[in-house]
C-alpha cells in the first residue's frame, strides 16, 4: 500500500500539469489531426508621428471703412457674426449741383441735417418720412425747372424752400439751419 501512495503522489503533479488550460486538448476524435497552430506573435503597431502644430498665420486685415464701425467683443458674449454689418446708407442721397449757390447750398444743408437724424435717430420715423418725401418732391421739381429751362425762377424757390422748411428742422433737432 505504501508503493500505492508513493506511485499516486508521483502521478499526482503529471496529472496536474496534464490537465493545465493553457495546454491544447485533444480528444479521440482529433487524435489524428495535428494540434491547432500557435497564434502568432501581434506585432505592435508604429505609433503615428505626433502632428506638428500648424504655422501662425496673421490675423486677416479688414479694409479700414469696415473695421471703424467694429467693436471690441469680450470674450464672454457668445454671439458672433459671420460678417459685419453693412453700413447704413444716406436717407438721401447726394444732388447733382444745379449751378445756384442758394439751392445749392439748401440742398447740402437739409441733405446733412436729415442724414445726420436719421442715423443717430434723433429725428422720428413719422417726421423723417415728411421731411424725405417733401424734400425729393423740391429736388425733382427744380430738376425738371432747370431742364426745361426756368433757372431765373428757382433763386427765388429755393429762398423760399429754405425759410420754410427752417421752422421743421430746428423742431426735429437740426441747428445747422
């Protein structure tokens, strides 16, 4: 009995090391057939290269009419603009000179005193329109008085445009007039 035990303590670690699961099995069925292949060593991959940073590029210079009108915007508002504002235009624009110093020099005044409230909307909606359309009603007419040839008629139009349109500019706040 004693070789019995010597015998099955002997065995013991065979039996051990045979049933290890890192060991491939084989049953009746495969006992012909040749053992799997061994996996084959994973190479590991070369890391890429780590990027470069991109160069430093200049910021973009704006054209200097743009660029006036733009703020400065903290960096804690969160609303941008894909591109700027288009600067408002003249409420009225510019009048081809009609030769008379006194309608001349009126249209320039009424011209800069109207586009000057219109764009710091000091002069309202509602008088702004009468004062636009009353003014291109004069311009127009006088335009038409210079083609048909009644210049001699408009030094005293223009006088008397001037005076009565004074009183409806210094209302709205205009103190060129």
């Amino acid at each position: 009995m004693k070789w019995n035990n010597v015998s099955l303590l002997l065995l013991l670690p065979l039996l051990i090391s045979a049933c290890d699961s890192q060991q491939p099995t084989y049953s009746a069925s495969n006992a012909n057939s040749a053992p799997p292949p061994a996996p084959a060593p994973v190479a590991e991959a070369p890391k890429p290269a780590e990027p470069s940073p991109p160069p430093a590029q200049p910021p973009a210079q704006q054209p200097k009419a743009v660029a006036a009108h733009q703020r400065t915007v903290p960096a804690s508002e969160s609303l941008t603009r894909a591109r700027p504002m288009p600067e408002r235009p003249e409420v009225l624009p510019p009048v081809a000179a009609f030769g008379i110093g006194g309608c001349d020099d009126y249209v320039s005044r009424y011209r800069a005193c109207v586009n000057a409230g219109a764009a710091n909307n000091t002069i309202p909606m509602g008088p702004r329109t009468h004062l636009i359309k009353g003014f291109n009603v004069q311009v127009r007419q006088w335009q038409a008085d210079v083609a048909a040839g009644k210049a001699t008629g408009l030094v005293t139009a223009c006088a008397e445009a001037d005076k009565s349109a004074r009183p409806q500019l210094v209302k709205v706040g205009c103190t060129s007039f």
